[in-house]
C-alpha cells in the first residue's frame, strides 16, 4: 500500500474505530477480490490511446458494494466517499493524490453490470468460494418471496407507473412492486437460489427454480400450500414442511396448529435473511425502473447478504491458517514464512 499524504494521516489521539470502519475492515478481509474482479475483466474498457486510462475494476466494484451496503446511490455515493475517511480507506483513494471517481464512471459501471447480467456471476462466484470453505449446501430448503416495493406514483417523466412493476393483494393490503424469490439453506441460512418476478406471480410457479435438487426436506409458508407434487416431480424422495393452509370454511385443527408452529421453527430462518436484506442493508424498495436492472442488483445483495452472515465463520478460519502459518515458520526453528495479505489467503 502507498504511503499516506498528510491529508490522509490522522492526528487525533483519542480517535477509536467506528462500527462502519469494523464493518469495512470484516469486508476486506472475507471477500474475494481478486476472482470477483476477473469475472468483470472480460467485459471492462481498457486502456486506448493517450486518453485518460479507466479506473481499476477493483476499485470500482469496491465503490459498487459501498452501494449496496449503504443503500446509497450513484451521486450520493460520490458524495459518501468525499466525506467518509472510512469509505475512501476502504476503497484506496487518498484525495491528496487523486480525485473520487464521479458518479457516471459509478453509473457506466453498475450499467456494464447489467447489460452483461454480471450480477448472476457474481452471486454464482461468491456461492463457490463459500463452499470452497466448508459452507457446504445441506438437504434442507426454505423458500420464501417478499415483497419489494416500487413507487406507484405516477408524478414523473412518462406520467405513468414502471410496466413491469406489478400490484398485487396480501390479506387487506394492497402492494406494488416486484418478488425476490430465493431459496435458503435450512442449517447454513445461505441462500443458493435467486429468481425476480413482478408482484402479481404467486410464490408457487417459482418454485421449482428455488431448488437445488439435492435436497430431502423442503420448507414453506402457506402460499406455497398445495406444492407437494410440484416437490416430489423435481426432487423426487424429499418431504414437504410447508405449513397447512386454513381456508374460509376450513379452519385449522389444534394439530395442524401445532404442526405449523413446529414448522415455523425451521422456516422463521429465512426472516434473518430478509432482516439483513432489508434492514441492514435498506433494500426496501426498489431502485431502479424494470425488472432487469433490479434483478441484478438482486443477485448481487443476495451474494454480499451470504458473505455477510457468513462472515465471523470465514474470519474464524482466516485467522486459523495465519495461526498455522505462523507456527509451520517459527515452531520448527526455520526462517519464518512471508504472510499474504488478507484476501489472498484461502
């Protein structure tokens, strides 16, 4: 890393780390830079000419994760790094040396992104590395779409609502948006599945893109009711917990209470996923119009969603191997052996 400039450096004494920079500092350390950026390369402008050369593809994904994690968007992100001493550590800008990327460099990047559906890679990619580490996808499955909101105003440019956006009716309560489908493993909470549809498709036709086909037991809420055929057809052998359905002239039995608040103990896991989704993260409402470009940023909150509940087991075993490291170097007497940076450590 090049040497701080002064106005960089930091002089306050009592300064202590704050939880953004904690959280930043965890990021770095558990998330793959160099193969995730290698997925970008293929498809990101090079260098033509005695122009000005682009900015590097590790740099601009880093800024492209700030957005996610802080639900910021292209010019409030700009603004976030002029501002934020963490943010630009994290990203590698000293600003006495050079300037933050502007937000249509942040905006032609998160464009490349969707055109080439670099998103699904990437979620794709981060499920790989995952399993790399020993967070194998076990034989239980919860299925699960919430619904993410869109503006349903029509006080814009086109004087109408986005088209590809949906309304649909949940008990009293009328929604307009689009489904993030995703199917979470029972025991890791990671989810292995992702899908987008427009609020108005019921759970159930997407279900049999949410399973992996591995699985022996499969998880639902009561929109999923009714499914059990559709389970057996593509995993055939795995049993069905999705909960009993009451219906108006049907109430539920005590049994069938009982059973559902048994299931509900194994399903309740996805709700920490959404928690993180949507709450720590702040993907509420939709960003973007069309179903395109918010089902790449999706896959990509999907895939940073994994890192993030994975992240105390992956630094667990970051922190071994350095451990072992250290002790195959100087246990033995010999020349201490060289510690890779963080990110390169497997």
């Amino acid at each position: 890393m090049s040497q701080q400039t002064f106005a960089e450096a930091s002089f306050e004494q009592y300064r202590k780390p704050t939880r953004r920079e904690r959280f930043l500092a965890e990021m770095e350390q558990v998330i793959p830079w160099s193969e995730l950026a290698a997925v970008i390369e293929p498809y990101y402008p090079k260098a033509e000419g005695a122009g000005r050369p682009p900015v590097g593809v590790e740099r601009m994904l880093r800024i492209h994760f700030l957005q996610h994690w802080f639900n910021l968007s292209d010019p409030a992100v700009e603004e976030a790094l002029y501002d934020s001493r963490a943010m630009r550590q994290f990203v590698g800008i000293d600003l006495g040396r050079e300037p933050v990327p502007d937000e249509t460099t942040i905006c032609k990047f998160r464009h490349l992104l969707e055109v080439h559906r670099l998103g699904e890679q990437l979620f794709a990619l981060i499920r790989t590395y995952l399993a790399e580490q020993g967070l194998q996808i076990s034989r239980g499955t919860i299925v699960d779409a919430p619904i993410i909101s869109a503006p349903s105003s029509t006080k814009n440019r086109q004087k109408e609502r986005d088209p590809e956006m949906h309304q649909t009716q949940k008990g009293n309560q009328w929604y307009f948006g689009m489904k993030a489908h995703i199917g979470v493993d029972s025991r890791t909470k990671l989810i292995h599945s992702v899908a987008a549809t427009a609020a108005n498709v019921h759970d159930s036709q997407v279900l049999p893109d949410l399973l992996h086909g591995q699985e022996t037991r499969v998880w639902g809420d009561a929109a999923y009711s009714g499914q059990r055929d559709v389970i057996q057809q593509h995993v055939p052998g795995a049993k069905s917990f999705v909960q009993t359905k009451a219906h108006r002239h049907r109430p539920l039995s005590e049994t069938e209470r009982a059973r559902n608040r048994t299931k509900s103990k194994v399903r309740a896991k996805v709700e920490h996923v959404f928690l993180v989704m949507k709450q720590i993260f702040g993907w509420g409402k939709v960003r973007y119009r069309g179903l395109a470009k918010n089902t790449n940023w999706l896959f990509v909150t999907c895939g940073l969603t994994n890192l993030y509940l994975a992240r105390r087991r992956l630094l667990a075993g970051t922190q071994a191997t350095c451990v072992r490291r250290a002790a195959v170097g100087h246990g033995t007497g010999g020349a201490p052996t060289k510690r890779l940076p963080d990110q390169q450590i497997p």
